[in-house]
C-alpha cells in the first residue's frame, strides 16, 4: 500500500489539543461575517494556457533523437511503497550509477513514493541538486513526522478549515522543504531521462500520467507545474490524502464552464509504473523507423519494492484495533489485496512467470508494432525486494535481510536499521542481477558489455 494510515492514529492525541484552538476559529468566524463559506484556494491548481506560455517539458511519450543516439532504448520503472520504496529505488539506481547504466535511461516512470528518487534524479543540477550518496540522507528523513507537525501550524490550521487547502497540500510542503525546492516542470534537466509520474484518475480512464501530452488535452501548460504536487498527487492513497484536482479549461478560457479532473494513487491503477513505459514503447515502435538501431537492443528495469499480503494474526478472533473505531483498516488489506493482483498481471504481460514472480529475474517481451502489423522485442530485468528469499549464498545474511524488508510497512518515515536494510539489499539484488546476466538467454547483455 502507498501509504499507512495507522499514523493517524497516533497523532489523534496531538489533535485533540488543537481542537479548542480550531473551534475558537470558527466561531470568530460565524462571529465576525454574516456567512462563513469556504473559500476556494488551491496553492498548487494548474494553469490555463492564456496565463502561461505553452513549453514543452522533459516529461512526455516522445522518443526523440537524444534518446536514439546510443543505439538503445532504457526504461527505468519505479513503483510505490513510500519511504520503503524511495530508499530501495535510490539505492538500486546508485548501483546502477556505478555501472554505468543509469546514465543511459532514456525514461523513468515511477509511482506513489518511487517519484522521490525519480523526480530528484530527473532535476539533478536545480539548484545544487546531486544524485549521489547523500541522496539516501535525504529519502531517510522523516517526512511522515514532518507531515503531522505541520497540521498545527497557525496558517495551515486556517487554511484547512476554511480553504480548499487539504491534507496533501501540507504533504507538498514537506516534500519541497527537503527535496525539491519548489521546482517546476520547466526545471527537468534536458540531460536527464525523461520523467513520468503516474497518478489514477478517478474517471472512465483510470490512467494518468503528468506528461505535456495529457496537459495539453486541460488545455494547460505542464511547464508551471509543481514537482513535489505531481509527486504528492501519484502517492495520495485515499483515506489519507484528499484526491487532487485539475482543472480542465475550455479554449479559449471561459470560467462559467470550467471542468475538473481528480486524481489519487497512482498504485491503484499500476503501482509498478510499467503500464505507462509500455505506452512509450507501442507509440516508439509506430513511429520510428524499423531500420532505427536504438530498438534492437531494448530493455525495461524495474525497481520493485513490494512486500508480500499480510494476514492477520490467526491467534486472534477479534482483529479490530484503535484504528479501526475511526477508520476500517479493512480498507487499507483490501487495497494491499487489489495491488497485488494488479501487480502480478502487470508482469504477467512483461513475461514474469507468476509461478516465479519472486524468483525470475528476467524474461523478454514482445511490443505491437501496429505501422508495420508485427511485433518488436525487448528484455525486461525484475529488480524486486522479494528477491531476497531466493539469493543464493550467504543464506544467514539473505535470510536476515528478508526477515527485516518484509516487516517494514509503508510509511513516509523509516528506522535507520530499516533504512540499512534496504540499502544492503539494493547492493546484493544489483549484483546478483549482474551475476546471472551472463547465463541467462533472456537477459539485456549488452547493458553489461564493454562495448554497450
């Protein structure tokens, strides 16, 4: 799941102490107009065309000629899982760094808590942004807390009640103050791959991805978009986050007939990301050339940190707890249920065997090439922490990492044991990969040789 809502709970205490503070508000403000409406302010809504130059972004479906030049195509995917998630994916693409592989990603698709690593990554350079070994510092504060303290603030109390101002939008605070620094999609780094944050939309069609060609169909620029709001929006689990909005405008702009789309998760719908790196490929296959090289040497990496479903405790009859005198919890193993069949049939069609989800490391699929009614093929590499059960070797150290991966939840704030654990385990899964890249036929070699 994207996010645990068991962190409400806890903070239930600190509410009630502001809860005299915010009632006192509201009566001052019943006491001082003759109708207390809320007023519609939303800090971080997108914007019409008319206010803002069209510019394309680094975010969009376009295979383009710098993502040819090398002869290869590269898609990364990164999937939710909050902060477990983040640490995993920044420590697997560190390794991958040092093999020289990340820098040949063309596309990062990422989903719920995997868009940290992978926004920060796509704005390396803004300013003074590294992607390096202090980036695991970054993806280990805090953010949950950060989050829950914010709630008290005088102005965001006010705005809370009063305003359209939700719950995700202090989230986006807490991710600018540490991350990104209020940065635009005008800030993507051209020299960096291009950046696909997935989010679902609560509508007939589900996908939704922050790119200038669903932008355009709003009739708005994605270039003043905030990173850290398209982050918020693909990790906005429901029930803890409100849903966001975007507003479609009319062309040209007419306020009287305004429409909106709400989104949420991005897990919901694909909670790998590898839908939408899909997409990028169809569209490649119909557009380019067959003489092109870049597509006869393909592969698609995905960052998988799911756990396994967790039941509940046999001992017990009655499994309610504080919780869930507020809040059902089923909700939340319902959706850990539905995210886990959805993730088993999104492999399935990447050619993961589903007797061998947690074992297979690669598999190579075919992609519709519908301009010239054929298919083209690429490799697929499963880099997923459930991995882990089957390394084989040192049994006591996998065993150990096993035990302590599968018992860290989803939240956005992490132990440092739980933190060291993901990050050893990104270090053996990495080069196990490498390892078996050799005697595998359906593995991507050519990402491994010295002439790639």
């Amino acid at each position: 799941m994207s996010f645990n809502l068991r962190i409400i709970s806890g903070g239930m205490r600190q509410m009630g102490l502001c809860r005299l503070f915010t009632i006192t508000l509201m009566c001052f403000c019943l006491a001082s107009f003759s109708a207390c409406t809320v007023v519609r302010i939303w800090p971080y809504e997108n914007k019409p065309l008319a206010d803002s130059a069209t510019v394309s972004t680094h975010a969009n479906f376009l295979v383009q000629e710098k993502e040819r030049k090398d002869g290869a195509f590269v898609g990364l995917t990164i999937s939710g899982g909050g902060s477990r998630s983040a640490i995993f994916a920044t420590a697997v693409m560190l390794e991958l760094k040092k093999l020289g592989i990340l820098d040949r990603v063309d596309f990062i698709s990422s989903v719920s808590g995997g868009g940290l690593p992978a926004a920060l990554y796509a704005l390396e350079g803004y300013h003074g942004i590294q992607f390096d070994d202090t980036t695991l510092d970054l993806m280990g504060r805090n953010f949950q807390q950060q989050w829950i303290a914010r709630w008290f603030l005088p102005q965001n109390i006010i705005r809370y009640w009063f305003t359209d101002f939700t719950r995700s939008d202090i989230m986006v605070q807490v991710f600018d103050n540490n991350l990104f620094d209020e940065a635009t999609f005008s800030d993507l780094n051209p020299a960096r791959p291009k950046l696909l944050i997935n989010a679902t939309n609560a509508g007939e069609e589900p996908s939704f991805v922050f790119s200038d060609e669903e932008f355009s169909e709003l009739h708005s620029p994605l270039s003043s978009y905030s990173v850290a709001r398209a982050v918020n929006v693909s990790s906005a689990v429901p029930g803890a986050f409100q849903s966001i909005s975007l507003t479609r405008y009319s062309s040209p702009p007419q306020t009287s007939r305004l429409r909106y789309k709400h989104l949420y998760d991005g897990s919901a719908f694909d909670n790998l990301g590898l839908k939408t790196i899909g997409k990028v490929l169809e569209q490649a296959v119909s557009t380019v050339p067959r003489d092109v090289a870049f597509l006869k040497k393909c592969v698609v990496i995905a960052i998988d940190a799911a756990q396994r479903p967790k039941d509940y405790d046999p001992t017990r009859a009655n499994v309610r707890g504080p919780i869930d005198y507020f809040v059902d919890t089923d909700l939340f193993n319902a959706l850990d249920v539905m995210y886990e069949v959805n993730r088993r049939e999104v492999l399935k069609s990447f050619n993961i065997d589903k007797k061998e989800i947690d074992r297979q490391i690669f598999s190579q699929f075919s992609i519709r090439n519908e301009q010239h009614n054929g298919t083209e093929d690429c490799h697929f590499w499963h880099i997923a922490l459930r991995h882990l059960e089957y390394l084989e070797g040192e049994d006591s150290l996998y065993k150990s990492l096993w035990d302590r991966a599968m018992t860290i939840e989803t939240t956005f704030g992490l132990e440092p044991l739980d933190r060291a654990a993901l990050i050893e385990a990104a270090r053996h899964l990495v080069a196990d990969g490498v390892k078996k890249a050799s005697q595998e036929s359906t593995a991507p070699r050519f990402l491994f040789t010295k002439d790639r």
